[in-house]
C-alpha cells in the first residue's frame, strides 16, 4: 500500500530537495578537505594537521552512524532530514566564524559539527529517495542520479576555494573562502524550508505495537548481527578502507601541490575537482556496465588499475608538467577518479550479499566505518611529515591491497547456515 501511494503522489518538490542533500553532502565533506590548505597558511598547521577538519567530519561519523539510525528509526525521514540541516548550518557557519576568530580549534569543531549533519543525511538520502521512487528500477534510477549531484557537489567545492584563495598559499584564508560556507549555508536553509512543508512518506518508521514492546523492554532480540557475518566484518573494514583512498588522493595531493611555486592553490584545486569529475564519469560508466560486469570483478580490475595510476605518480618526478603549470604526476592520481568511483557500490553489494533482515543494521554500521575518510588522510600526512607527501601514496597501496584480496577472496559468504528470513 505505501508503494502504491508513493506512486500516486507528487513527491517531486521533495526529491529535488534529496538531490540538493546529496550534492550538499559532497560539497560540504570537500569543503573540509580543501579546507587543507586554508589551515596551513592562515593557522600554521602541518601537512597532518591541515587534515583535521576533514578528520573531525569523519569521526563524527563513527560517532553518529548508530545512533542517526536509531533517530530514523524512531522519527522518520523528515524529523531526521530537518535536524541533518539545521546542525550542517550550524557546522559551516561555526566554519565561517573561525576565520574571523582566528582559532584553528573553533574551524576543527565546525566541521566535527558539519561531520553529524553528513552522517544524518547520508543515512537519510538514499532510502528516502527509494522511498521516493516507488521502489525497484524507479527507486534505484533516483539513487543513480544523487549519485551523480554528490559528484557534482565534490567536483565544485575544491574549484571553487582553490580561486578564490588565488594562486599563491601565502594568500590562503578562511575569510577567501568564505563564500563558498555562505552558499552552503543558504542552500542548508532553503532545504529546511522546503522539507518542512513538503509530505514526505514514513514506511520504515517503528509502529504503535513496536514502541510499545521497546518501551516495555519485551521486543524480541535475535542473537544474530551483521557481525556474525565474516565477509560483512571484512567488507566493513573494506570500507574503512576505500573511503580513506577516495579522501586521501585528493586532499593530500591538494596540500602538497598548493605548496609548490610554480603550480599554487588555483592549479592544485582545478586538478581536485578534476579527480571528482572523474568520479562522475566513473559512476556514470559503472551504472551502465553494472548490470554485465560482477561487483567482485568491478572492485578487483578498479583496485589494481588505482595502484598502477598512483604507482605512476610516485615514480614519475614533479618536474615532469602537461604545459607550465600541470604536472603530470598529479594527471595520475586525478584518474584515480575513475576507480574509486565505483569501489563503494561494489563493496557494498559484496558485504550486503546473504544478509537479509540484517541489511538495514549493516547500514548503520557502514556508516560508522565512513570515519575511515578522516583517520586515512590524518595518517597518510602525518607519514608525509616525515617522508614527505609522494612517499606517503604507499599506504593507499597497501589499502588498495586489501581491497583487491576482499574482491578475491573476504568477499565470499562462509556463514550461510545463519537464517536471515
């Protein structure tokens, strides 16, 4: 009944507004990671420190992954929408006023903030947007295209802050970058508008009966989780994984590049918001060979081909450019793009596969594992602070490494003899 009344309605105000969310969601996390290069001219900060904005938003996923799913749960879609947006105002505009107070400690807590409204709306986005669609092709057709407004969001964000901090590092701060929070932030309020007096469906919202038995402590437990699943456990950990590389490449070639004279801020970010086009055209790519290419095939062929471009830029020198301020190092690991484009899709239906009524949990806790995007980059520049930068890549190697062992062998479901009907 709710699919065909789903249908019957004019949701479209409401879905325009869950593809503006996606594309906030992109937006806002690269804000964080561009962000990087502020910090370090304005606050002082090392190549390690430069990334805690980007690893405070994360953390703040392995804070709220759960506990966001249990307020869905309970609430619904639109209460945990409408409070996803008003922290992310909150959260950039706590970024916005760090600039002016000078306090790198009041920009790491705007974007630990910020971080909340990510998780919360990344947990909301997807299965609203099914919600949305009706379900099956429609439902998955509508995810498709979020996808594609989050690569958006992450393509313009670092475009944007690497010109108008302009091309020296020397002229990097938050004040520069400051209309690109106020542009968030307004897009934060007209959604809240809008949200708010749009209709919005609430199928998977917790009934009557089933409060009631929480409430009284007598809900039935299962002595199953996700947990108990192998290849989820080690899909999990591939996604702590995969969205440490998806984060790193760009943010720690972005503070590493800035810094050299003759390529700057400007240059750094153009090649940024290159990688996350890349990824654009890759999910694009992915969606219409989904269907005839495996999920295990599609992580092992990207994984290896990720190492090999970033192989490449480790051993190509910096001196060796595309023009006079391009080098082609960073041509390499803009390609990566391509790759990670379609790692978190894969991963996902590899852990997912077999889980039945544990699906919907499995989500919560990939959410947490997301944290992997901050602590990933954290420890890729603090080892760049002592090797330097091109020497740190070889831990995404070793990354990607793992993740090629999950498409050959983790991935499989061993646990087969537990009931998830």
């Amino acid at each position: 009944m709710a699919t065909t009344s789903t249908k019957q309605q004019n949701f479209t105000p409401a879905i325009i507004v869950m593809f503006a969310l996606f594309f906030m969601i992109a937006f806002v996390t690269n804000l964080a990671g561009s962000m990087g290069v502020v910090v370090t001219n304005q606050f002082g900060a090392s190549k390690a420190l430069s990334q805690l904005g980007t690893l405070a938003n994360f953390i703040a996923y392995a804070c709220m992954g759960i506990p966001a799913g249990i307020i869905l749960r309970r609430k619904g879609y639109k209460f945990t929408a409408l409070l996803a947006v008003i922290v992310g105002f909150i959260g950039v505009g706590i970024q916005f006023l760090s600039g002016y107070a000078e306090s790198f400690f009041v920009y790491v807590l705007g974007a630990f903030v910020a971080g909340f409204s990510m998780c919360m709306l990344n947990i909301v986005v997807n299965p609203m947007l099914n919600t949305l669609g009706g379900g099956g092709n429609r439902g998955n057709q509508l995810i498709q295209w979020g996808g594609s407004c989050n690569s958006i969001g992450g393509t313009i964000a670092p475009f944007l802050v690497g010109w108008l901090v302009g091309g020296s590092i020397q002229d990097a701060t938050v004040a520069k970058a400051a209309p690109v929070m106020i542009i968030a932030m307004v897009i934060f309020a007209i959604a809240f508008v809008v949200i708010l007096l749009t209709k919005i469906p609430e199928p998977h919202m917790e009934t009557a009966e089933e409060k009631a038995a929480r409430l009284a402590g007598t809900a039935k437990k299962d002595k199953h989780s996700p947990l108990s699943f192998r290849h989820f456990v080690l899909g999990a950990i591939a996604i702590f994984f995969y969205v440490g590389i998806e984060v790193s490449i760009p943010n720690t070639a972005n503070v590493y590049f800035s810094g050299l004279d003759w390529v700057g801020p400007a240059i750094a970010g153009t090649f940024v918001s290159a990688y996350w086009l890349c990824m654009l055209f890759g999910r694009l790519i992915g969606a219409s060979v989904g269907g005839k290419v495996s999920s295990k095939k599609m992580l092992l062929y990207t994984s290896a081909a990720a190492i090999v471009f970033i192989l490449l830029a480790m051993f190509i020198p910096e001196t060796v450019k595309i023009g006079e301020h391009a080098p082609l190092a960073f041509l390499f690991l803009t390609l990566c793009g391509l790759c990670t484009s379609v790692m978190w899709g894969s991963i996902f239906n590899l852990s997912a596969e077999g889980l039945g009524k544990y699906t919907a949990a499995a989500s919560g806790i990939f959410m947490t594992l997301v944290c992997g995007g901050g602590i990933i980059p954290f420890v890729q520049n603090a080892i760049a602070d002592k090797v330097g930068s091109i020497q740190s890549y070889w831990l995404l190697v070793l990354c990607l490494a793992y993740l090629i062992y999950y498409a050959v062998s983790g991935s499989k479901n061993v646990n087969k003899d537990i009931p998830v009907d």
